[in-house]
C-alpha cells in the first residue's frame, strides 16, 4: 500500500468525490490557483475548473450561507473555513440554519454540506487562528463532528462526510497535514460512529482525539517501559460517538484517561466522561476518570508557551500512570 501525507488523502477524497458526482463543488477563500490557506486544494482548479472549485470573497458569513442555500436545492458543497476560529463568523448559517432545515422541514429536505477547517495550535498563529471549538459544535442537535489522526481515516471519512445528506463538520489538525500513511488508492469509505483501536492495552484505556492520537500513543510506549500497558481508543467522530467501544475498554482495563487540545473546561472530554460515569463500566473502575486537556487561557504566539497551553505527552504519562498507582 503507497503512503500520502494526510493532506494528500483529504485531496484525493475530494477529487474522487467530485469525478464521480458532478453536484460535488469545493468554495472558500484562496482555494484556486492558491491552492488554500494550507495548500490542500492544489491542483483541483487546473482538474474541475473554476465553476467546481470557487473562490470566494473574505467573508465566512456569505460563503456558509451560500452553501447552505446550495445544498437545499440538490447540490453537495464543500465548505473550506481557512481556520477553524472563523466559523464564529458562519455560526449562525451553520447552527440556526443547516443543522435545522432538515428536522423543520419533516426530513423532506436535505442539507449534505462538509465544512472543511483545519484546527487546532502548534504552528504559531496565536490566539485567533489555533483554537480547538470542536465541543460547540457536538452540542449542536443536527450537526456531525469528524476529527480524523491519520491519513488513513482522513480519507475514508471524507468521503462518508460527501455523501452524508447532513451537514457535517470536518476538522483537520494543521499539524497533520504533512504527517504521513498508508492509504488504499480506490475509493473507500469509514462508517461514522466506529471508533477504532490504536493500540491494545490492559491496565488503562486513553480516549484522544485529533493530534492527541499520536501524543497518546508516544505516551502509551513511555507507560510500556514502566510496566504499564495502555490501551488507546480513537473515536474518529464525537457525533456520532462510539460509546460502546470506549465502555468496553474502559470495563476491560478498569483505568481511564480522556485526552483533547480544547480547553479542559466543558470541552468533549467531559462528555465523554459523563458517558462513562453513567454507564456498567463505572462499577468496574479502580481510579477516577483523568481528563487532560488545555488550559483555559488563549493560545500564546510564544512557542514555548504555546506548548504549554495544551497538553503533551509528559502530560499524559503522569495522567495514566497516576490511575495506576491511585490509592
């Protein structure tokens, strides 16, 4: 099997979705000759031209609205946002608008919009262009949330994210893009909803989402040398959520760590532990459920104190290995 960058698997999705259907269209901000914000629709101008690859004037409020209103007349937009703060800007078309038409309109209408938007900090863009706001938009009824770690899932949940008829916001960490996987060449699809096994483990599952994936499994082979084996969970989607598979986990190892960038405070980690605490798999815990998430404060242009607003792997060392030696 060939290995892409992620980047190049969010690319190939989107091409091999627009070959195949020609309601698929791409829009946003500097996504032609440009190639986006982060280079990821290279090339896809030169292939669709410019009527299935548009440009659009620098405002997020017209663009979503704009696809909002092609999406209810039959046609399959991808929204690009170049960052992922600037949805705050489209909240309105994207909340009180796709995530709803559906459900006032009896489900006789049909809202399949993918907003693309990379989040997430580490590449020194400061506070208004690396915040991590997936836990906003799980809260809204209507809306699916995607937040693929590898190339691989990146893929195969794009293009399950096209051929949704609802709207679906897909969040790609800005770090991940050059990081690189296998990837099948066809055309395959990832089921939202199906968490998948990064690692297996026995003595305390780590549930982590986005980059966190991969700072928990350097962390899992830092616990493996203190005798500690560390199972990690992705659950690829936060809505839907594959709630059985973590309670399965968490009911095998009876330890439990939730990890995301987002700020700690009401971020999806506490949703996840809630899940958790109300389900069979509590009565077979041994420590308290561990959240590890970022600090409340925005995200500094420093390096370095950009990287200690959000956790790392030391973090999540100390986080999992404090559920094993808890009293």
């Amino acid at each position: 099997m060939r290995e892409i960058t992620y980047l190049e698997a969010v690319r190939e999705a989107m091409c091999q979705e627009m070959r195949s259907n020609p309601d698929v269209f791409i829009m946003g901000e500097d996504i032609g000759i440009y190639g986006g914000a982060f280079g990821v629709t290279n090339g896809m101008i030169e292939e669709f031209g410019q009527q299935r690859v548009r440009n659009t004037p620098i405002s997020e409020a017209a663009i979503s609205g704009c696809a909002v209103g092609a999406a209810v007349t039959g046609m399959r937009p991808i929204l690009e946002l170049q960052f992922s703060d600037f949805i705050t800007i489209a909240t309105d078309n994207i909340v009180n608008q796709a995530a709803k038409l559906r459900y006032m309109f009896g489900g006789k209408g049909k809202v399949p919009i993918v907003v693309r938007t990379p989040a997430g900090s580490g590449a020194g863009f400061a506070a208004q262009h690396s915040q991590s706001l997936e836990a906003w938009m799980a809260h809204i009824p209507g809306l699916k949330v995607v937040q693929p770690s590898t190339p691989h899932d990146a893929k195969g949940l794009m293009k399950t994210a096209i051929d949704d008829d609802n709207p679906v916001l897909f969040y790609e960490h800005k770090l991940l893009y050059g990081f690189k996987g296998d990837v099948p060449a066809e055309s395959y699809s990832i089921p939202f909803g199906v968490a998948d096994i990064k690692k297996a483990g026995s003595d305390v599952t780590i549930v982590a989402t986005g980059i966190m994936v991969h700072r928990a499994l350097e962390a899992a082979k830092q616990l493996e040398k203190d005798g500690i084996s560390a199972e990690v969970i992705d659950p690829r989607t936060l809505v839907p959520l594959d709630e059985e598979a973590i309670i399965r986990s968490v009911k095998k190892t009876g330890r439990v760590v939730v990890v995301h960038e987002a700020v700690k405070r009401a971020g999806f980690g506490a949703e996840i532990a809630s899940i958790i605490a109300e389900s069979e798999a509590f009565d077979y815990l041994d420590a308290p459920i561990m959240r590890v998430g970022g600090l409340a404060i925005p995200v500094p242009y420093n390096p370095l104190l950009e990287k200690k607003a959000v956790p790392q792997v030391e973090d999540i060392v100390q986080a999992a290995a404090s559920t094993i030696h808890h009293r």
